[in-house]
C-alpha cells in the first residue's frame, strides 16, 4: 500500500536483485522523485530512486512505435530478459554494436563493467571477429562499431580487426579506451585512424588526478591530456566520457565541460554515464549512492554557472526516453553555447509516439557524422546570394565548432525496468554470436552472479 502523499504512475517489470526473477513492478511518485517499487516473493521488498526533480519525469517520457529485430537470433521461451539475442520481442533496432576485443587491460578499476583484467581469457582472433561482422550483417546492419574490451588498444591487431570490418562494409568505429597506449604511441594511433578509426571515446572521469585516482587507481591527467593532443595532431574526433559517483566526481561535471570546451573541436562533446552497479562494482548501498539524469542536467546548468541551460536537453528518439538525454550546441566566437536542441514537454494522452525505427536510423547517422573531427574543407559552401547577417557567422560556426553532450543511465538489479531494456539500440556481441541488450549482458546480481555474460550461450 501507498501512503496518501504517494501515486502510482504506472507498472512494469523487474528483477529480483537478489535471485534476478523476473517480478511486478511499479513507478511510484513521491513529491518530485519517482521510485521503482518491486516485492520478490523470497527477498522481500525492494526500492529505488530512479528520477529526482526537474524536469518531471511526466514531460520526459515518450510513447514510441516498436521496431522489432528484422532478424531475430532467438525465440521468445521464458520471456525477457532471459531470450537474448535478440529475440522477436525486442522493441528497437540496433545502433551500435559493442564488440569486446580482448579482456585484458592495463588498469585495474573498482568500477569495470567488464570486470576485466583478471581473467586470463584469450583474445578473440580475426577469424572469430569476422563471424562477428557477419552476424552483425545477418541481423539486418552495418551498424555503428564501438570496439572495446578490456583495454581494446593492448591488441597490436587493432587495426587490422578495423580494416576487416571496413572491408565487410562498416563505416563507422569507435575505440572505447582510458588513452595510455594513445598518449604514448602516436604511431599506433595514426594506424588505427589510417585503417579507418572514427572517433575515440576517451574515459575522462575528472578535470584532476584526485578523481582519477580515486575511480582508476592512479594519477591519468598527463596521460588523459597527452592522448587527446595525439588525437588534435591527427584530427581524430574525441568524446569524454566521465563515470559519475555521488560525492567523487559529480562536483566536477561543470570543470569536465570546461575542459572539453578548451580542446574543441576536436574535443566533440562529452557523454556522461552515472554509475551503475554491475560488472565489479554491483555492491549498491541504496539511494544515496544513485545519480539520477534530472540531477545531472541541473548540475550542468548550476556548475557552468549558466552557459549551458536545461532547457537545451531532451530525450532519445532512439532508446526509451528514461535511459538519456542529450542536447546539441554550436560554439560562438565568443566561447558562448548556442543551443539547436530544447526540450519539449509532452505527455502521453496528447502526442503521436515517436517512429522507433526512424529513431536507430537519425542515431546512428547523426553519431557517425558529428562525433568524427570536423573536416572544414569538404564542407558544403553555404550557397545563398543574400547575407542572412550574424546568421552567417552561426551557420559557419555550426559546420567547424558543433559540441555535443549526452548522457546514458545504464540499468542495474536494482533498477532494471523491462520496458526500457526492450527498447535498448546498445546491443554487445557474445562471444558466441548473439546481441544482447548492453544492461542484459551486465546485469549482476547482489551476489556478483550474471545472466549473460561470462555464461555459456546457444552456439550459432
């Protein structure tokens, strides 16, 4: 039962976190902050924040039209999140597949969604890699590439894995790294742009060595500045990507945009992931350990001390409304942020739902052309006859200086909402050739248990 100041907004599905059976679930209002409710039979009762003040949560969400896997490599049997693969009843087409290179890596961070540096799993070769590609071409793609691991810039063959894919019709790959190897071996990174490297997706977790240490284990900010000076000498495009922790580094959002802004364009934005618990770091000490996306869109505002305005964030067209947020700017000449997106309330009884397919297609497209380096030269001229004024000048600048920043709430036990999981565009390879929704293939249990990975799968 609720209490008179609580409302029910609407139901789903979850997980137990600590067996992982699928159970009711429900969306609770309690003043501003909205709680996933849920009662497992043996565990009892379990609940979470998973939305905290403005914008309200009614305004964000998003009816959408399903678009269902044109290929499905598995059938619906227990139902989800337990058919993976995908299976006839995920809701969204991919946008970009991760594929995991190799679990080594030269780190050894308390938070690792891959949990990866202690396995002595060896690395996939190109034969396997290959399969992958044609899996992915098998489920309806090309789509967006992001190579990862592990550390995938220990693999020496790095290029060659992105010249293969390149060679079975992939345009676009992006390097998931924390920037050692590229901050120190510029040949190495040169290799991977002449093989076809798009951008690089650089962990960046703090404008200081105090918060790398504390999330990474050691001092990275030389390391950090070097590798994105590596990628403005070979113009190779750049998205910080900081792991946010309550009371480590979400003071620090306004000083990471600060940063970014010092190294644009090829800097192109700054895409921000609040901590979720799973993979090595699944020990969730409850709501005050949670950063929801309204609070990080606050903080953007409050610690830019206005140049960046919440106005300017909305929702995905791609993944559910409730995962993201982004917002689209172009740098004035005057170090000023133009926006060119704003968020527009909508409720469910009065718009149409957004086309689910039409939104994979923008995501993917519009990743692939805005978070490379800009390329000025082979721009389209701007063709009119009459001066439109100090439009010029942001039309100009729209071309050389656009700057991007997003954001994704991955779902962990606690919060896992399986609607949002259906909707999912992030699908990560299995190493036996299936695609699993990103949140599926992490989701830990309380006692560090998986559903997907470092399990054995159906063979392809």
């Amino acid at each position: 039962m609720t209490s008179e100041s609580e409302q029910i907004l609407s139901t789903t599905e979850s997980v137990c976190p600590e067996c992982l059976a699928k159970i009711p679930a429900r969306r609770v209002a309690v003043n501003h902050d909205i709680y996933l409710e849920k009662t497992c039979p043996e565990h009892g009762v379990f609940r979470t924040v998973i939305w905290r003040g403005e914008p309200a949560f009614t305004s964000w969400i998003r009816p959408k039209t399903p678009a269902f896997p044109a290929n499905p490599f598995t059938a619906v049997d227990r139902g989800c999140p337990y058919d993976c693969g995908l299976c006839p009843e995920h809701r969204q087409h991919t946008c970009h597949v991760l594929l995991e290179v190799t679990q080594r890596c030269d780190l050894l961070c308390p938070i690792c969604y891959a949990s990866s540096g202690k396995q002595n799993t060896p690395d996939p070769s190109l034969e396997t890699i290959a399969k992958w590609y044609q899996r992915i071409l098998d489920s309806g793609g090309p789509f967006n590439i992001q190579l990862s691991g592990g550390e995938p810039a220990l693999r020496d063959d790095l290029p060659e894995i992105i010249s293969l894919g390149r060679s079975q019709g992939f345009s676009f790959f992006q390097i998931n790294t924390n920037g050692i190897r590229l901050a120190n071996d510029p040949a190495y990174l040169k290799a991977l742009k002449d093989a076809g490297l798009s951008t690089v997706f650089l962990q960046f977790d703090g404008a200081n060595d105090e918060i790398h240490q504390k999330l990474r284990g050691k001092p990275l900010m030389v390391s950090k500045q070097r590798a994105i000076e590596n990628c403005v000498d070979l113009d190779i495009g750049v998205i910080l990507v900081p792991t946010l922790i309550p009371g480590v580094n979400s003071q620090d959002i306004g000083n990471i945009i600060r940063y970014a802004l010092q190294y644009a364009p090829t800097v192109r934005g700054v895409h921000f992931q609040p901590v979720s618990y799973f993979g090595r770091y699944f020990d969730y000490h409850g709501d005050e350990s949670r950063l929801t996306i309204p609070e990080i869109i606050r903080a953007l505002e409050e610690q830019t001390d206005g140049l960046i305005q919440i106005e300017a964030f909305r929702p995905s067209g791609c993944e559910n409304a409730l995962c993201s947020f982004h917002a689209n700017f172009v740098i004035l000449s005057d170090n000023k942020l133009l926006p060119l997106t704003q968020h527009q309330a909508k409720t469910s009884c009065c718009c149409q739902p957004e086309d689910g397919a039409q939104g994979a297609a923008l995501s993917r497209n519009f990743i692939a052309r805005q978070w490379i380096a800009p390329k000025p030269d082979l721009q389209l001229p701007i063709t009119q006859t009459q001066s439109l004024g100090e439009w010029d000048t942001v039309l100009e600048r729209a071309r050389t200086h656009s700057f991007y920043i997003s954001g994704m709430a991955f779902q962990d036990a606690w919060n896992l909402d399986l609607e949002r999981l259906r909707d999912c565009c992030i699908h990560i390879m299995s190493p036996d050739g299936y695609l699993i929704p990103f949140c599926a293939y992490n989701l830990t249990s309380q006692s560090g248990r998986t559903l997907y990975r470092n399990t054995h799968q159906k063979t392809t």
